[in-house]
C-alpha cells in the first residue's frame, strides 16, 4: 500500500473542521481568510527579476455569517456540534 503524503479538504470540510474545533455550538458560520500583500522584484536571477507581488495567507478562520449569506458558504454550529455529540 503506497504512503499516504498528501491530504486534500475542501472549504465546506475546513468550515466544519474549525467549528468543530473551535467548540461553536450556535449560529451560521463562513470560512474567512485574512492575506498580506508585498510587492518587489521577482525572478530566477537578478537579470531576470522584474516587478511583481507576493500574496501571502496569514490567517484562516472563520466568522458569523450574514443574513444574506450564501446558504452554500455557510454551515450551522448546532448542526454540526449535535452529529458530533450523537457519534459519541
């Protein structure tokens, strides 16, 4: 059996796995990301480089959803903390 060295989730399995972990047990929650923008000279040499911009994912969370949320980014608390309770 090959060596398993790669894991791969989607945003709805990230959603669920944070609010699993962070214990949130009430409300619609979204996915949410905060990123650091840099901008410099880029290349495989210095008579290569020219200009350009590093975007960098600094954090990942998630956050209460709106009212006009899409329902499709948003997941329950309470319906994914009380199927974790029930497989206990």
């Amino acid at each position: 059996m090959p060596e398993v060295n790669q894991y791969v989730f989607s945003s709805k399995e990230l959603l669920e796995l944070l609010i699993k972990r962070a214990g949130v047990r009430e409300g619609r929650w979204i996915l949410m990301a905060t990123f650091g923008f840099s901008a410099g000279n880029f290349g495989p040499s210095p008579d290569q480089a020219m200009p350009g911009a590093l975007i960098a994912i600094q954090q990942i969370g998630i956050q209460r959803a709106q009212a006009d949320a899409p329902e499709a980014m948003s997941l329950d608390a309470a319906v994914i903390n009380s199927a974790t309770a029930e497989e206990k």
